[in-house]
C-alpha cells in the first residue's frame, strides 16, 4: 500500500489551470523529490496535501484515507508534517521554546506519541534539537540564530508530532552549496531512522541527484517525466524543458 496516492488532481484559478491531472505515489521512507520550473505547480501540489488549498477535483488518499476536505491542522494531525519555503517561527522566543511550543501544540492535538511516559516537554523538546544538531543554541533567541540554523530550527518543530510523511517546500532556498548539502543529508538521515517519507522541492539539481530516491518533474502544472535520479538525469525531454540543455 503507497503511504501517500494522488490521483488525477487538478486546480484551478479562474480559468487557467495551476496544476492540471497530476497523479503519483509515495511510498513508506521513500525520499521523493518534485522538480520543475518556477511557476510548474509544486507549491500548489504541496498545498492541496497539506490542506492549505482543495483541488478541484481527483482524490488523495494517506494511508488509504482521503484528505480532502480537512483542514491544515487535521491533515498535520494525522501524522503529516510541514516546513515552509518562508520558516514560520518565533523569533522572540529561544529557540527551545518554539520546539515546546510546537510539542504542546502536538499534545494539545493528543497525537504526540512520547517514547517514556514520564519525559517532560522540555526533555522532548532538547531531544528533537539534538536530532537536528542544535542543543548549543538551545537558549539562543530564535532571532539570533543563522539562517541554516532556522531551517534546521524548522525541522525540529515539524518532527514533534512524529510525521510519517514531511513536507519540504524548498527547505534549501537561500543557502550555499554547502549548506543545501549538509540540510538534505540530515533530513535524510532523520527520515531513515524514523522510516519518515519526505516530498521535498529543490532548484539545485546536485542536491536533487545525490539525494532524491526518485523525482517527478513537473511543467506548467502538468507531470513531465518521473523516474530514478539516473533516468532523469537522462531524459531528453527533462534536458530540454528543465535543465536547458
Ligand atoms: P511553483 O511552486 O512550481 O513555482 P506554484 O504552485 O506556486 O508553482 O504556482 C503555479 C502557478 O499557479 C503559477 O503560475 C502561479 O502564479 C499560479 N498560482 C499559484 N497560487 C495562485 C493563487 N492563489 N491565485 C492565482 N494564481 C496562483
Ligand atoms: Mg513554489
């Protein structure tokens, strides 16, 4: 059974259409990339999974149960996670207060599933900065803290309701090279630990082929190619629309 199955969703705003019969799956840990040019329809896409908009039609089904019509927060309750292209924190707490805070949202929501009956939020909360290698800026001012750092910042807080399936639009947007590199290898590392799936969106097409299990690749809201990084990487079309080569 796929962990996520999309079939044939399509928006429209007015009369021109954002995202137009797009269909794939995702299965269980998988790490699945959506590629395209600006414009392609990946933030719509992510958008109509996470609940931020409905399709106008087609189905998307998560753990063979569909998501249309719930709201943002149900959709995060059921175990799927979200970053942001721009990182949604709070800048005037430490940066281990906005971990609590998005684990009392996730208690609050009855679904954060805690390993030790008696830890307390703030053990928790140091446990996912550990994960994304932050304990030393624990008690930093969100608004102190490096731009890798509030993306890695952003990723703690996506963890605390123990997502099956994250969503990541663009978590690399504004970094170097080296950053990019470093952000996607311990998201990576976090998804296999935690048999988590992530559908990330990304511009470089290095970080994509070093770590993307496979990669749909998208154009003027239609899917233009789907394959392995290898088959991608050698598709003639995808050259031509994507790569400009
Ligand atoms: P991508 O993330 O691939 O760059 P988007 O999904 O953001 O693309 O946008 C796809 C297309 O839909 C773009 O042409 C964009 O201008 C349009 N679009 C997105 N959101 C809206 C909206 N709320 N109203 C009108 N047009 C929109
Ligand atoms: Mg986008």
């Amino acid at each position: 059974m796929s962990l996520l199955k999309i079939e044939d969703i399509n928006k429209s705003y007015g009369d021109f259409w954002a995202v137009n019969h797009v269909s794939f799956d995702l299965q269980e840990g998988e790490m699945l990339a959506l590629i395209g040019p600006n414009g392609a329809g990946k933030s719509t896409t992510f958008n109509m999974i996470g609940g931020q908009t409905q399709p106008n039609n087609g189905s998307i089904l998560f753990k063979n149960r569909s998501l249309l019509g719930l709201s943002a927060d149900k959709i995060w309750a059921l175990g799927i996670g979200r970053t942001f292209q721009i990182a949604e924190i709070f800048s005037s707490l430490t940066v281990l207060e906005n971990v609590q805070l998005a684990l009392q949202i996730a208690l609050r929501n009855k679904i954060a599933l805690f390993n030790h009956g008696d830890t307390d939020l703030q053990d928790e909360a140091l446990l996912l900065l550990k994960q994304v290698d932050m304990v030393e800026n624990a008690h930093t001012a969100a608004s102190e803290i490096a731009y890798g750092d509030v993306k890695r910042l952003e990723l703690a807080m996506a963890l605390a309701n123990h997502p099956t399936l994250l969503l990541m639009d663009e978590p690399t947007a504004g970094m170097s090279p080296t950053e990019r590199i470093a952000m996607m290898a311990l998201t990576k590392k976090i998804a296999q630990e935690k048999n988590m799936a992530v559908l990330f969106t990304e511009h470089s097409m290095d970080v994509v082929f070093k770590f993307a299990d496979r990669i749909i690749v998208m154009a003027a809201g239609s899917i233009v190619a789907t394959g392995t990084p290898e088959e991608i990487r050698n598709n003639a079309l995808v050259k031509e629309i994507y790569l400009g080569n």
